[in-house]
C-alpha cells in the first residue's frame, strides 16, 4: 500500500515538473522574441546608419510582386530541417564552414519559401515579415564578414543563433499552417 501511494506521489510530482517546464519553457521563448525584436530596434539607432543587405531589401519589403510567400511541403520542411540540423552540428569542428554553409541553406529555404524567384540574387527577396528580414539581414552581413576572413568566432556564434531564429520562422510546413487556421 504504501509502495503504490509514494510511486502515486512520484507520478503527480514529475507530471507538475513537466508541466511547469513546458509552461515556462514556452513563455521564456516569448520572452526572448520580444528581447530580440526591441534589441535589433535599439541596435539599428545606435548603429545610426542600415546594413547593406536592410538596405538593398526595404524598397522591395513592400513591393508587391507576382512572388508568394509559401509553406514549404512536409517533405521539403523536413529536407531542409535535417540539413540545418547537419550544419549545426559542423559548427563546433569548423564554424566558418558552417555559417557559409547555413546562408546558402538560407538562400535555399527563401527561394523555396517564395521570398526569391528561382535563380535570382538574393537581394531581390521580398521579405515582409520583420522578423526574417532583421535575422536574414544580420546573418547574411555577419556572413558575408566571415567570407573575407572577417568574422571572429563571437560575431560566427551571433550569426548561428540569428539563422536558428530564422529557421524556426521559415520552416513552417503546409500541414502547420492548415492546423493553424
């Protein structure tokens, strides 16, 4: 009897632990977003003047063209979800190679996403959605440092988190968006 009552005890405790953990969980990710998106606002004024991918991308945030913004296929999604898992892992043996490597997977889930026509440069995207465009935009720059030899390991760790965001954002599935609705 009293075996049953301390494992009955044990089950109501870690079924409270993993609740809270979720509940807290999930509201520090909120919390972060928010940090995040009044940071980058902070950030742009003190920096005083936009980078030049903000910049080549803003005339074109508002255009409306014949491109449409998609949800990838489940398959697609998960295509892309492994590779960015692959280059996440690369990071720690070689982080330059995978920052290079996460902006072309990048270029390659906006393409696929429709923020790009097929085969056009990147900075034709049409990004609408503020917060791909402030993680691509500080990704790509920190990238692009990185490919003229210019990025320390800190700005490398930066750019990671900022395509983790961006990913999180743009691998959205068709079967999410239909549960959503």
């Amino acid at each position: 009897m009293e075996t049953i009552l301390i494992m009955l005890v044990g089950a109501i405790v870690a079924i409270l632990l993993v609740g809270s953990a979720v509940l807290f969980y999930d509201e520090g990710r909120k919390q972060r977003d928010l940090r995040r998106r009044s940071a980058s606002g902070i950030e742009d004024r003190l920096a005083g003047a936009r980078n030049t991918p903000e910049r080549e991308l803003e005339p074109l945030a508002h255009s409306t063209g014949s491109l449409t913004v998609k949800p990838l296929p489940s398959v697609e999604a998960a295509r892309f979800s492994v590779e960015w898992r692959e280059v996440q892992q690369r990071f720690t043996a070689d982080p330059r190679a995978a920052i290079a490597d996460a902006d072309h997977l990048a270029q390659d889930v906006l393409e696929a996403r429709g923020y790009v026509e097929a085969g056009a440069e990147l900075q034709t995207a049409r990004v609408s959605d503020p917060v791909v465009k402030e993680d691509y935009c500080r990704a790509h720059r920190i990238s692009q440092a990185n490919d003229r030899g210019k990025a320390g390991t800190a700005e490398l760790r930066q750019a990671l988190v900022h395509y983790r965001s961006l990913f999180e954002d743009l691998l959205d599935t068709e079967e999410a968006v239909l549960t959503r609705s």
